[in-house]
C-alpha cells in the first residue's frame, strides 16, 4: 500500500513538472512572437513590418540638410508586386497608388533622435511644380 502512494505521488509531480514547462514555453513563445514585430506600418498598405523589413524608398541628397525629399516605392508586401489581398492606397487623397507609382514625402533629419517622415502625396495628387 505505501508502494502504491508512493508511486501516485511522483506521478502527480511529475505531471506538475510537465505542467510547468509546457506553460512557461507558451509564454516565452507569446514574448518572442511580439519581438519579432515593429511597430512600424507601411505608409501604402498599412501591413506591419517584421524586424529586419525595411520601407524601400530614395532619399535625395544633400544629407546635411534638415529636410530632404523622399521618394516612397512601398515595403517587401507591397513592392515590386503586391501581395494577394493587399492594396495599395494613399495616405493623403485615398485613391489606389498604381504599382508603377510612389509617395513623395519629406523626410526631416533630427540633431538627436529618430528621424521623421512626412508623406506629402502620391503621385496622382502631389504633382511637382511646373517653373
């Protein structure tokens, strides 16, 4: 009988054990997961950007500047070819940006800190200035 009581016990710990791993691995899982994401949005299709995806865009020089012009092609969901389901849409007139097309933003160098981009337009409603 004590053999029997015993042999319940250590079953019981070991499935508290089990229990315990399994529970801290889905957390640390959950942790890894949120890591893993930026919370940097594509300008053009709103997708969310993993860690390592960059906005493909051209920046033109001087770089000493504190506002430059920025040329905005999308992100790796969106260009060179749109994933299925995603559109790709202007932040400033809400009519469909061609693939053939981008944002023109400005782009402002900051002494200390990030560097901050303004998206002016898409092609369709930000026309450069005739002279």
């Amino acid at each position: 009988m004590d053999y029997l009581i015993m042999g319940a016990a250590v079953c019981v710990i070991i499935a508290l054990i089990v229990w315990y791993i399994k529970y801290f691995n889905k957390k640390n899982q959950k942790t890894t997961r949120q890591k893993a994401m930026q919370p940097v949005k594509c300008p053009l299709c709103d997708s969310n950007l993993f860690v390592g995806e960059n906005i493909i865009s051209k920046v033109y020089r001087p770089m000493n500047v504190p506002d430059q012009l920025m040329i905005v092609m999308g992100c790796p969901h969106c260009y060179p070819r749109c994933e299925p389901g995603l559109k790709r849409i202007c932040p400033v007139c809400h009519k469909e940006v061609a693939q053939d097309q981008s944002l023109t933003a400005r782009l402002f160098n900051k002494a200390l800190g990030k560097k901050h981009v303004h998206v002016v337009g898409c092609s369709n409603c930000h026309k450069p200035r005739a002279d």
